[in-house]
C-alpha cells in the first residue's frame, strides 16, 4: 500500500481522504508517542492524547483517542475496543437507550457516557475557528465518532464537521436521532462495512439504527460504488463465509482495522 499523505486542504471527503482517515482510526490504537510521531509526518504540529479511565461499575476501562490539528485541519481519531469488552458493553445495562441531549431522538448509554467522559478535551481541540473538522474511528471508535459529530453539530451548526468516516462501528443511536443526524450530515459521512462484520450489525434493529451513507466492502475486498441490492448482499455475505470455511471466525475477521485499510488498495 502507499504511502499515506493527507492535504490538509481537503473540504469535501472522497475515497482518498477516506483512506487517510482510515489511517488515522488505525493510529488511534498506537500509544501517545508513536501518535505523536505518524501524526508529526503527517504534517500535523499540535497532536494531543486522551485517556479518560472509568471505574469499575463501567464496561469498559477507558476511552481513548487523539487529535491532530494544523492550520487548516483537524483531525479527532477515537479508538476501539477489544472484541469480547465490546460484546459486554453492547449487551449489558449500558446497552440502554437514553434521550439525547438535543432533544431529536435517544442515544445508546455506553457510547453516550464514554463520549461524554473525553468531551471537553474533544471540544477543545476543534474550537480554533478556520480549520476543517473530521471525526474518524474504528469499531466502538466510529460510534463515537457519529456522536461526537451530532453532538457538535447540535450544539453549534455553524461549528458542525466537513466529515466523519467509521470503520465496522456498532449502531449507536435510535431511528429518530440517525434521521436527524443524516438530515444535519447528509453527504459528510462515510459509514464503512466490511462484508460480514459482526460488530457492525450490533446493537440489533430495529431497537438501534444505522446513519447512512453506507459503503460496503464485498467478500473480496473490493470497496464498491454503492451499496449492493439485498439478494446481492446476502449472497455476497455467504460467499465470505465460503472463502474461509471451515473457518468459523468470518465475522470476527472481517471487523479488523487492517481489513478496512486493505479495501483501499495502493
């Protein structure tokens, strides 16, 4: 694959920016001085980390992340999480949906209280005017991601993100909040699914629901122009399955960050 370069003069997202973000999700797994070192070649000279521990009634150890700003850019890359903590916080008490703050619908608990734990760093790193603003992030990462770029935007449209880009993320919120986050980002969020991610098919519908702009990743890895029919989706899914039969951990593999990047090509 090449190199990864970002233009830091991008507005509008595209399959490379994409790429770019994707690199960036990806990173957010790194410790804070290998973040501040890949994000340093990439052109970004004020990089922060943030680590927010929780205790121990809650699912999940922590929530992490950086951003990476410039002059013109700023990036928020959230990270992660373990498959099987993953599995626990989606089916759990913090699985729970609860009103969100702006009133247009509810919103998944966990995800709302491990975004709400790192905000005011979040909130912070995007105030300077004049720069774009991206939200990216894998897995648990992309949820947070959506909801941190409905939580700017319902605070302050004039401050709302130039785009979000999620990678196998989990649903985070209910019907009613993801028709209002598309009515507010419609056309500034790219919502990857790559074939048979588990992850991302939780938690189940029609209780939570996807935002939009979904673009898929078939059983061979190729990133497709839209996404397919359902007959076409259903088969290509059992093809995956036959790809690596008799391997039972298809939808576990397919949620890897690698994967996601692979789909972009050199």
């Amino acid at each position: 694959m090449s190199e990864i370069v970002f233009d830091h003069a991008v507005r509008e997202l595209s399959t490379a920016h994409a790429r770019c973000l994707a690199a960036a999700a990806k990173l957010a797994y790194a410790g804070p001085d290998a973040v501040r070192a890949q994000a340093a070649r990439w052109g970004f000279d004020d990089v922060r980390t943030f680590c927010v521990r929780h205790g121990d009634e809650f699912p999940l150890p922590d929530t992490q992340g950086f951003s990476a700003a410039c002059d013109r850019m700023v990036v928020v890359a959230f990270r992660g999480t373990e498959p099987d903590q993953l599995r626990d916080w989606l089916s759990d008490g913090e699985a729970l949906l609860i009103p969100h703050a702006s009133g247009r619908g509810r919103v998944h608990q966990g995800f709302h209280l491990a975004l709400d734990a790192v905000w005011p760093q979040v909130a912070d790193a995007v105030a300077a005017p004049g720069r774009t603003v991206w939200f990216t992030g894998h897995s648990l990462g992309g949820a947070l991601a959506v909801l941190a770029a409905a939580r700017l935007y319902f605070a302050d449209p004039c401050r709302s993100a130039d785009g979000v880009c999620t990678f196998g993320q989990p649903r985070a919120c209910d019907a009613a909040l993801a028709d209002a986050y598309d009515e507010a980002l419609r056309g500034r969020t790219h919502r990857f699914v790559n074939n048979n991610d588990l992850v991302a098919r939780l938690p189940p519908d029609p209780f939570y629901r996807h935002v939009a702009e979904e673009k898929y990743i078939d059983a061979d890895g190729r990133l497709l122009p839209k996404p397919p029919s359902l007959l076409a989706r259903l088969a290509d899914e059992l093809e995956g399955h036959l790809q690596r039969f008799p391997s039972l951990t298809d939808a576990l593999d397919d949620h890897g960050i690698d994967r996601y990047l692979a789909s972009f090509g050199a």
